[in-house]
C-alpha cells in the first residue's frame, strides 16, 4: 500500500508538472483551466460513476453501504462548526472568513481524492469515494458556499439550485436506478468506463494549471495558514478514525473516508471566493500551500492504513 501511495504521487506530481508547464507556455490556450474542468466534472465524472454504480452493484450491496453517508457528513459539518470557533479566536477581517473556513473543512474530493483512492485502494474504493463527495458537495454549497459570498458582501439565495450539477445528478440517477434493480447495456457502461478514465489525467492537468496561476501572483504566508494545514492534514482525519469506528463503518470505507478526510483544500474554494468578490488571494494560498504538503502527507496516511486494526 505504501508502494502504492509513493508511485500515485509520482503520477501527481508529474502530470501537475506537465500541467504547470503547459499553461506557463501558453499551448493549451486562454481557459485552459475552465476546459478542463468542465471535461472532469460534467464528462468524465459521471462517466466514472455511471460505470461504477450500475456495472458494481446491486440493490443489497447499495443498501449496506449507504449507511456510511452519516460519518462524512458528521465530519465535515463538525470541522465547519469548529472553523467558526477559530476564525474568532484568529480575528480574521470579514472578507476572509467563510475562504478559512472553507479552506479547513472541504478538501479536494475529486480531482486529488479520487485519484489517490483508487491507486491506493482500488477500483472498490470508488463507491465510497462518491458517497464522501456527495457529503462533501452538499455541505459546500449549503453551508460553505454562502458564508463564502457573505465575504464578499453577497447573500447567496437559492444555494441548492447549484445542486443540479453533472454529477450530482449522475449520481442520483445511478442509485435510484440500482435500487430499482436496473442494469444498463454492457455497450453503455463500457463507453461510460472510458469516460471515467479521463478523470486522474484531466485533473492533474487542471491541479497543474491552478497552480501556475496562484504562483504567478506571488504566495505569501498569511494569518491562520497554520491552522487551516493542521485542520487539514492533521485534525480531520484523527477526528475521521474514531467517527468511523463509533459508527462502525466497513473497514473499505473507513479507509477511504480517512484518506478523503486528509486531502488538500478544494479549488472551488478559490474559484468562488474570486467570482464573489471574497478575498480570493487569501484562497489561493491556502490552496496551493495544501496541494504541496498533501504530497508528503499522502504516503503517511498510506502507511498509517497499513497499519490499523481493522
């Protein structure tokens, strides 16, 4: 497992270095970023989903699992309370926030999570990749998301129409139609394998973009950095092995969701807070700070797993 770990680092790191180089020159052109985003999230994540759910499972595997959706959403909702606590204690002026406490609670799910789930623990592992996120992207948008644009003197009306998002409802539509006992053609899922496959590829790529523009507008270490990394990689998955354990989440689950619990912050946190006018440079740096460290992080969660008894 920790072979494991090491060599998907490898990958990251190299393919977010070829990201890195390709927007430093300027060949994948002005919205290099906005592409590939758009091509992980609304084309090769509900791809992957559609091939995991309906070509994995069945009713009664479906039912036995959802049970683990309560330990995310106890975690991240937890983390979020916790992170108001500390932007008092820290003073932070109020453009800043709703970013801190988005940096320390929603990390990187998809385009770092599951990439490094699925090299560390296999294919298996996606399933309950899917459910973190579902936890983790209802969260955001219902209580991150909001505070976030109240940062930038906004109020966010409506946050759950944002919900209808690709995967989401690929997501949703995949259950419902597992429940119902549906199988789709083998021709169908396999043009859907195909497209889930872009997924670690098209977002390293991306992570690798967002990074040379955060570093080309200079990082400079800022107030409550330490604390946000400490929630990061530190707090949230020592809080992640106990809630698991008291919820008696599977031992396939509770991996993930530890591993999950530890990524880098999300990018969306830095994307909203510059579309709403919150202090976007702030975003930026927790986030590029986060997706450096997660790299030395990675192969210690890795070896931690290793050795837990379950």
């Amino acid at each position: 497992m920790l072979q494991s770990a090491l060599e998907i680092v490898c990958v990251i790191f190299l393919l977010m270095a070829l990201g890195f180089l390709l927007e430093r020159k300027g060949w994948l052109g002005a919205n290099a970023t906005t592409v590939l985003s758009r091509l992980t999230l609304r084309v090769g994540l509900p791809g992957l989903i559609v091939s995991n759910l309906l070509g994995q499972y069945d009713r009664a595997m479906l039912l036995q699992g959802m049970h683990s959706l309560l330990a995310p959403f106890l975690l991240l909702g937890g983390l979020y309370l916790f992170s108001g606590l500390l932007t008092r204690w820290l003073r932070l002026p109020q453009t800043r926030r709703g970013v801190f406490r988005a940096l320390f609670t929603f990390g990187n799910a998809v385009f770092v999570g599951l990439p490094v789930c699925r090299a560390i623990l296999g294919e298996a592992a996606v399933s309950d990749v899917l459910l973190f996120y579902l936890a983790s992207t209802l969260l955001w948008w219902l209580i991150g998301a909001p505070q976030v644009a109240r940062d930038g003197g906004t109020n966010l009306h409506n946050p759950l129409r944002r919900l209808a998002s690709p995967p989401l409802v690929a997501c949703l539509i995949s259950l419902l139609l597992v429940l119902a006992g549906f199988r789709p053609p083998q021709l169908l899922l396999t043009v859907a394998s195909y497209l889930g496959n872009l997924v670690t590829p098209l977002s390293m790529l991306f992570i690798g973009c967002t990074l040379c523009h955060l570093f080309s507008h200079g990082l400079r270490w800022q107030k409550g950095y330490g604390l946000m990394l400490l929630g990061r990689f530190v707090l949230a998955p020592l809080l992640c092995l106990p809630l698991c354990l008291l919820l008696r989440v599977p031992a396939q689950a509770l991996s993930v969701f530890f591993l999950e619990a530890g990524m880098p912050a999300q990018t969306q946190t830095c994307l909203w807070a510059q579309e709403q006018g919150a202090d976007a440079e702030y975003a930026a740096g927790g986030v590029a700070l986060s997706t450096l460290i997660s790299l030395a992080a990675i192969p210690a969660y890795a070896w931690i797993i290793e050795r837990l008894p379950i």
